[in-house]
C-alpha cells in the first residue's frame, strides 16, 4: 500500500461526547495542500486524506464535487478517483496526517466513546473493469482495532442513494477511537472507476439542515476560494463557532477595498458566500474574514 499524504496541518481535537461525530462528514470544509515534491496545490476535505502520484505528476485520488445530498444540508460532497497510469489508488481515509498502513490496517484517526450500531451514508458509484467499491471502518482499543465492519458493491449506483451499514465487533469493550477508509477498487484499479461520499453519521441517517447541527464548527476557519484560479465567479467557505458579526472583503494587491462580500450577524455554522468578479481585471487578490476576534486573509487569483 503506497505512503498517503504529508498533511502539515494539525489534527483538529475531537470532543469526546456520547454522540462523537465522524470529522468533517458533509465535506464542507475544504484545505490547500501542497506537494512537497512538485509543489502542485492540491484541494482535499478538512481532517480527510487521499493519495499523491508515485512519479510526480498532477494527480490526486480526491477531488471537491459541487453538489451535496440531501439537498440544503451543504455545497460539497467528496469525489474518489484513481488514476493507475500514474499510481495513484482512489482512496480516502479519514486522517490528516500521513498513513503508510501496516497490512492494511491505518492508524486511529478520530476520538469516540460508544459503539455505534450502523454508519449512514449517501453515495454515487461507477465502477469499472470489475472494480468493487469498498467501504471500512475500523473501531480501536489502545491501539488494537476490536472493530473492521466493512460493505462492498460492483454495482452502478447513478444518483445519490441512502445507505446503511451495520457495525459489527469482535471484542465487548467500548472503542476509544476510529477511522474510516474508502477505495475504489480493493481487487483492481481503473481509472474510470468513481465513487461519491456524502454526509456520513453514525445512528442517523441525515435528512435535512437540522440534523447536521450537531457538526457545529469547534473553531473560526477561513477555507481557500473554490475554483482558484477562477472566471468570473468564485465561492469562499467559512466556519464560525458562535453568533459573530461578520465581516468579509476583497482587497486588490496595493489594500484597495475591492468589494464586500458580507457585513451583518451571522449564527453559528458553515457559511459560503460567492463572489462574482466579471467587472474586476485579471490579478492577484486578497480576501479578509473578520468574525469577533478572528482575522484570516487567504490570497486567490482571477484569471481571465
């Protein structure tokens, strides 16, 4: 199994609660990541992890898809993709930081105290060539996984489909941590073979707005505009903990106010504001959240 991502980014502390939540399980909150060998700027979901190349070529097994399901629950789900010819496996597994595996088996990735019955999801597929779409979760005890439920298809699933799968353990105790693990094909690789992942939740199927409230952003979060380069118009994400007066504006190289995007009281949440540029030239520019006492500046590119 190939060596995943060198993510540099800090695991986010989960809250240990009786209804631990998967991290980042609508894949709302989308992260910059940059090659180290290539120095490409690949996109992947927040506290989620995919596979780079083994030649250094432009490749990556995860992608940001601009639909989510159920609809009003977000923006974004997650594409897995492999690209063979480059020796990139579509894979995702639920860690930030790097992953080799040892016999397949990854290393605990977030905190829970419970064992959930069944995992819920929403999910596309297309495999290819005999691929089987594979699914699973590990459940751990200090370390040792007391826990592998694991689901698989070889069918096309075309549109967005609910999906239950039933948690099975091979110790009593009360697991101390998980991850989650996805792959496009565990027997063969094609290209061609995608497969789509939305709103994740253990116990609960997730049907609307308010059953995600319970994935409440744990801190302020700036996301990278979605596409950069853009033309005309981009999207840029934010998270806030609490009720905030928010402030979001545009400034061009020189800190000339280039356009407000938004400035009122906004609740506690995952928010997206769009912007659309098609009467500002070509350059680089700048983008400012201001919320309480939180400031992030983030750098995007309009490319016409």
């Amino acid at each position: 199994m190939k060596t995943f991502t060198i993510i540099l980014t800090v695991l986010i502390a989960m809250t240990i609660e009786t209804n631990a939540q998967i991290p980042n399980s609508g894949f709302e909150t989308w992260e910059n990541y940059i090659d180290d060998y290539t120095g490409y700027v690949y996109e992947k979901p927040d506290l989620w992890n995919g596979s780079l190349p083994n030649n250094w070529v432009h490749s990556f097994s995860i992608e940001k898809n601009p639909e989510s399901y159920p609809a009003g629950t977000g923006q974004y789900s997650m594409k897995i993709q492999p690209d063979s010819a480059n020796g990139v496996r579509g894979v995702a597994i639920s860690n930030d930081g790097s992953d080799p595996m040892v016999n397949w088996i990854p290393k605990p990735s977030f905190a829970i105290n419970r064992r959930p019955a069944s995992l819920f999801l929403y999910y596309k597929c297309f495999p290819f060539g005999g691929d089987t779409m594979i699914g699973k979760v590990y459940f751990y005890k200090n370390g040792v996984v007391i826990g592998n439920p694991v689901f698989g298809t070889t069918q096309t699933i075309s549109s967005w489909t609910a999906l239950q799968v039933p948690m099975t353990y091979t110790a009593l105790d009360v697991p101390d941590s998980a991850t989650i693990f996805f792959v496009t094909g565990a027997y063969v690789q094609h290209t061609e073979s995608i497969l789509y992942v939305d709103n994740l939740s253990f116990d609960t199927l997730i049907t609307s707005v308010s059953l995600t409230s319970n994935e409440l952003p744990i801190k302020f979060d700036l996301a990278q505009n979605y596409p950069n380069p853009f033309n005309p118009t981009t999207t840029i994400s934010f998270n806030i903990p609490l009720k905030s007066f928010v402030l979001l504006k545009v400034f061009d190289l020189v800190g000339r106010e280039v356009a407000t995007l938004v400035s009122e009281e906004m609740s506690a949440g995952n928010h997206s504001q769009q912007w659309n540029a098609v009467n500002i030239s070509s350059g680089v520019y700048f983008y400012r959240l201001q919320a309480g006492s939180f400031t992030e500046t983030k750098k995007l590119v309009l490319l016409k």
